[in-house]
C-alpha cells in the first residue's frame, strides 16, 4: 500500500517589542530573574485592563504582507478557554474567526528538484504567550515563571501542503528568514522565539479522503522537525499495515533522547476552547486608502504605509542576485542568509567597481571591469563565502561588529586581480583586518607578502627547484600531469607562497618541454 504524508505546521514567532502585548511590562523577560517581568494585568487580577500593542499589530500585518496574506479589513481580539498553570486568567487573549491574515503563501526553493515549490498559509494571527512551565522527573511539582507570559505571540499555520519532512524543514527556515528580514523577531528556535508544532496524517494514494491527524509538540531546532515528522511518517505506515489507522485527533511529543514521539493527550477542537469576542479591547481596522474614516473606537493600521515599509524579501533578494551577479542558488543562499551580509557583499562589489576603475586609468584600459566583472565578482564572493564568513563563525563576531570595510575588502579582491597579491597570501591578511580594520596594502608591505612577477626571479628560482627534485621532473616528462603540481609547490614553498602561480606554471612548461 502507498500511503500519501499530510503535512501542516503551525509556528509560533514571538516578536521583539519593548513592551508586552497587553501591559507595558518589559519584554525581555527571558534575561531577567523569574517573575520579575510582571504585572496585575499579565496575571490577569480582577479589575484590571488590557491595552493592545499597536508596535505588535502593526509587525504582525507587515510579516502577513510578507507572506502574501490578504488583510482582513477588520479584525479582532478572542478569548480562548483553557486550564493550565501557565495561563493565569485561565484564558488566553488570541484571535479566532477573524484573523488579521488569511490566505497567504510561500515560495520554497527545494535544491533537490531544482525547482520552486508553493506552500499555502491559512492564516495568521496575533497573540499572547504562556508562561513557561520547568519540570524535574525528581521532584513532585513543577515550576512556573511568569515573565514570557504576555509576550507578543504571532501564530502563523499553513496550509496541509507539505509533502515530506525535508520540504516542512526549508519551509520553515524561509520563514524564519523572513522575520529577520522583517526585524520582527530574532526567531531563534533554541530561545522559544520560533516555535513549531506540526501536524501530520497519511492517507491511501487512490484516496483524497483526509484522516485524523496527529499533532507534535515540544520541537526546537529544524532538525528536530525533520525527525519527528520521519518518525511519525513509520509510526503511521505501520499501523496502517496492520489495519489499524488513526481514528481521533491527538497531540505527541517528541523525545530527543528516544528518538520518538510519545502519547501525551487527545487533541481538542475549537469548541472546546469556547472562544468569545474579548470585550476590554476595540477590533481592529486595517486602513486600504488614507481617505478611510475610521471609529474612533477603533484601533486604525495603515496599510499603505505598512507596504511602502517592506524591504525587498529573502528569495527576492536570492533570485536578484542569482540574476544580476551570476551567482548559482547555493551562493546566493550564503550570501543572502543575513540581511546584513547581503549588505556587505553588494557593498564590496560597488567599491570593487571603484577599484577597477581606478585600475583602468592607470593602464590606459577603459574596458578592465567590463570585460573581467563575472571574474571579480566572483573572486569577491568566494572569499566572503568561502573565507569570511567561517572567520566571523569561529569568532562568534557579526559581521557588523568586525573593523574589516566593504572598501579594504575590494581592495583586497583589486589585489589579487592585478596579481600584485596571490590568493593565499591575501586570505592569511584576513584575520588582521577583521580585527585591525587595516587596509591590504599597507599590510601586504609591512609583512613582505608582495607577489614575485619577475619572470627572471622566477626562472632562477625554478632551475633551484628542478636541481632539487630530479624524481618529480622525470615523471612528467614520462607523462604524469601531476608531478607538475608538485614541483609548483616546491618554487611556492621557496617563495613563501609569493611566486604567481600563473607565470610559475608558464615558465616550468616552457622550460621542461623544451
């Protein structure tokens, strides 16, 4: 029997604000001492009132704008019923029949098919967050802190168009690059900024018929995605094989430790949740033209002004510079992984054409960085990928925290290209620069790392070099391409890494073939 994954995701984003959602706590409460963030209206002591996050409205219509949601014009706050010790009101302010997005969608890139595949959204609405709960299996109770009770909750779902785990994991680090883009959340799934439940069914593949899903809880990090929904796909499969599929809907979490998702209680539905319309807060209206007359009892979000607000978007940004620096998708996806770093690069690549031209007036040559671009930009971007950003990962250092300019970089990249600097000689500067902020040159002078060119230099020292090393000299000429290689490093080696490698190679053919 075939059997067809059913795949949906509900994410949690927690956002960034100052404030929390309804009171004006502190939101950072996860770096403070427990339940020191709080207040009567986060624990919900009679009498109090809410007040709605405009910050917290306005991020999460932006984020549905990103996600090519369409914005219901007007929009509510709900309460939603449930018992819990992280729920001191015993509700939860949350949004239910009119959301503020609905009907978005998303477009992933799966590098195995090559191709671009659409991920429906069914909604997105706006929240607040539980407090988190700490259990030790040792003792018989449980704590509660307060703090991240009230945070600004955004819940986005989507559509069961996910067909496998590995197309679930992309769509969710798409997602949560686009809130960084959005500068709406640090969406670290370690922290609990991004949270994702997911839910999961099979179904015959002659059969359109949905069944009962299953919902796992308790995952943190993409891979644990990815392993929970491939567990959850054999746990199912087997109990199809045995004529025993799921009948209800239930909620599993996943294990780590045992590498399986466990029973923890049977899902409930929404009318178990008996959501009414919150009557201390006024319903939203999200304004589609300036000359809109709002209630004053409303709260009113513009939209246009919200549009104009969006930077350009990840896989927009991925796709530009795929076309425009004729980078393919794996190096546009480094290059386009932090806002920041995309910055740096178009940066360096501005200052590099600067470079260049500088390069063509001393030589008389107006056509040096029309002719060579593809080479330079590319040059650039494998020394960022390749070199500076594993550099900037080992120090833990952002690449907005380091001294090295887009500027120096393009220097470095003129450099090599104008061969008064070998590769490996400029990516040992790195280090240096990162931390110092010095320019290459200046550099490259004080540790006597100026390329050798003088082809005569060069032919003295080759003849040392075929003196020395009579074995590899007769295996080339035997026919072995390879000992060439080795005599290159010998002159490379007794150079200090200063020799071009390119007039090296020339010189060596000329003087073995002859």
């Amino acid at each position: 029997m075939e059997l067809i994954p059913v795949i949906g995701l509900e994410i949690h984003v927690q956002l960034k604000t100052k404030s929390k959602m309804f009171c004006s706590c502190d939101n950072s409460g996860e770096n403070q001492p427990a339940n020191t963030c709080i207040c009567p209206v986060c624990l919900g002591h009679p009498g109090v009132l809410p007040v709605a996050n405009k910050t917290a409205i306005k991020w999460s219509a932006k984020t549905a704008l990103a996600i090519n949601c369409q914005i219901n014009e007007y929009s509510k706050f709900d309460r939603k019923h449930y018992f819990y010790p992280d729920l001191p009101k015993a509700y939860q302010i949350s949004q239910f029949d009119q959301p503020i997005g609905i009907n978005g969608w998303l477009w992933i890139f799966n590098p195995e098919t090559q191709q671009e595949e659409k991920i429906g959204i069914n909604r997105l609405h706006l929240e607040e967050d539980a407090a988190k709960l700490f259990h030790d299996e040792k003792k018989k109770y449980s704590l509660v802190d307060y703090n991240r009770g009230g945070t600004p909750l955004m819940e986005i779902v989507s559509e069961p168009d996910i067909k496998n785990p590995a197309q679930a994991k992309l769509f969710l680090q798409e997602l949560r690059q686009i809130m960084r883009y959005l500068d709406v959340s640090e969406a670290d799934m370690e922290k609990g900024h991004l949270r994702c439940d997911a839910n999961i069914s099979l179904h015959p593949a002659d059969e359109e018929k949905l069944y009962s899903k299953t919902e796992i809880k308790n995952l943190n990090s993409f891979k644990m995605v990815e392993k929970a929904l491939e567990y959850e796909i054999q746990r199912q499969t087997k109990l199809w094989l045995e004529g025993n599929p799921p009948k209800e809907l239930t909620t599993r979490g996943w294990n780590d430790h045992k590498g399986m998702t466990e029973e923890q209680r049977i899902k409930e539905e929404a009318h178990d949740y008996r959501y009414f319309p919150e009557p201390d807060l006024p319903p939203l209206h999200f304004l589609t033209a300036p000359d809109i007359i709002c209630n004053a009892k409303e709260i009113a979000i513009d939209l246009q002004c919200l549009k104009a607000d969006l930077p350009e978007l990840p896989g927009d940004k991925r796709k530009r510079f795929m076309g425009e620096y004729d980078l393919n998708f794996e190096e546009a996806k480094l290059l386009t992984e932090e806002k920041k770093v995309a910055a740096f690069f178009e940066q360096v690549i501005s200052e590099l054409k600067s470079w260049v031209e500088n390069l063509e007036k001393a030589k008389d040559n107006p056509k040096i960085w029309e002719e060579n671009r593809p080479l330079l930009i590319k040059s650039a971007s494998n020394i960022i990928i390749n070199n500076l950003l594993p550099l900037l990962e080992q120090k833990q250092l952002p690449i907005n925290n380091m001294k090295l300019n887009p500027e120096n970089m393009a220097e470095l990249v003129t450099l090599i290209f104008a061969k008064k600097l070998n590769s490996q000689s400029a990516i040992s500067l790195l280090p240096k620069m990162i931390e110092t902020g010095a320019d290459p040159s200046h550099l490259m002078k004080d540790l006597n790392l100026s390329q050798i060119t003088d082809e005569k230099e060069l032919a003295k020292i080759i003849g040392q070099v075929i003196e020395k090393n009579p074995q590899p000299v007769a295996d080339y000429k035997k026919g072995k391409e390879k000992a060439l290689q080795v005599i290159i490093g010998q002159v490379m080696a007794q150079t200090q890494g200063k020799a071009n490698a390119e007039i090296v190679l020339k010189l060596l053919k000329e003087k073995l073939n002859s």
